[in-house]
C-alpha cells in the first residue's frame, strides 16, 4: 500500500446510501462527488434517489469507485478499535473506505451519513462528515461490551455475542468518550453542504 499522502485543497463529497434517502440532490452542489458500488446497489432503481443517482451517474457528475482491499482491511481494523464493526454493513465499510483512499490520494474527503456508527469510525479514522436528515454524534465513542447479568467484560472486537460464563446476551456500552472538533459534525440541507464545501 502507498504511503499516506497530505490531503490537498481539492475537496470531494462520499456519499452513502442514507444521502440519497434523504432526498440529497448530486447536483446541488459543485465539485467531484463519489459513492460506492454497494450504495448503488441499495438504491431503488425506479424511486426519486434512484432516478437521480442514475443521472447523476450518466452525466459524469457522481463516480461509482470500488475501494481497494488495503483500505477495506485498515476500515475494519479502525470499526474493531472502537467496537463499531460488527454494526457495519458491507455498503457502510466501502464508503468509509472510498474516502480514505481518496484522502490518501490527496484528496480532502466529506463523507454525507447520518448512520451514527460511520460517523463514529469517520471521525476515528479523520475523516470529515456531515449529515442530512439527523443531527449527527457529538461525541466519538469506543465501545465495551459487557454481561448484563454477571458484570464479565469483553473486548469490543469480540467476536461472541454471548456471554462465555452465563450464557446471557452482551450489551455494550461507551468505555471512553472524545469531544469532537467542531469541524464534525453537522446537520446540513443541500444548500448548507455547498456553502460548507466552498468555505472549505
């Protein structure tokens, strides 16, 4: 894998799935915009979002990039850290991914989501997001799981969902909290997403 790169002035937009439920419009905004091949895959061809990302896709103003395997590992391996993963879909990961290796690449990524999970693992990883339809975390978390009913504590990245003593099913909680930047996050309609990709 190529050795990270310093992000430049060329801003990009990611956008996943829950961008396009939200009614967001590909071209309502300037600039080069992303999604993944998972995303397209979600979106319900003869629906408002699906007709707009088709579009959008046709023009040439979104491009569909599949992410490559290094940056799906190190995506993973960021969800496991925080106890994230196993909340993540496969759609959610090549997302987090694309903008990583776009950032990488010497680009400075947004990623639009309003799944709190990928803004979590965004933030852990340094990427930028912006929601559209919530009010986006405030905090990032790095999550515990633990038995309800016996107290024994297990690692995020466990990869059992029951409890190896009582049998009981795990819950989880936040074992650390990190005050977010105030960058991150944000809850923006179309128009506020262009007035923060130009200020930025």
């Amino acid at each position: 894998m190529n050795a990270p790169t310093t992000a430049t002035d060329k801003k990009v937009v990611v956008l996943d799935t829950s961008a396009f439920v939200a009614g967001f419009d590909p071209f309502s905004i300037e600039g080069e915009l992303f999604t993944s091949p998972a995303v397209k895959e979600e979106i319900v061809e003869n629906s408002m979002s699906g007709v707009r990302f088709r579009t959008a896709v046709e023009s040439g103003k979104l491009k569909v990039k599949m992410p490559s395997e290094a940056f799906i590992d190190r995506t993973k391996s960021s969800a496991t850290v925080i106890g994230d993963k196993h909340l993540l879909s496969e759609t959610d990961i090549q997302v987090l991914a694309l903008a990583l290796e776009l950032r990488t690449r010497g680009s400075s990524p947004l990623i639009v989501t309003d799944d709190y999970s990928m803004q979590n693992v965004a933030n852990q990883i340094g990427i930028e997001f912006a929601s559209l339809a919530t009010f986006g975390i405030r905090l990032r978390l790095q999550w515990l799981r633990y038995c309800p009913a016996c107290y024994r504590r297990y690692p995020a990245d466990s990869k059992t969902g029951i409890c190896e003593i009582c049998g009981t099913k795990l819950k989880r909680k936040p074992l650390k909290k990190y005050r977010l930047n105030l960058n991150c996050p944000t809850n923006i309609s179309n128009e506020g997403l262009e007035r923060r990709k130009q200020k930025h």
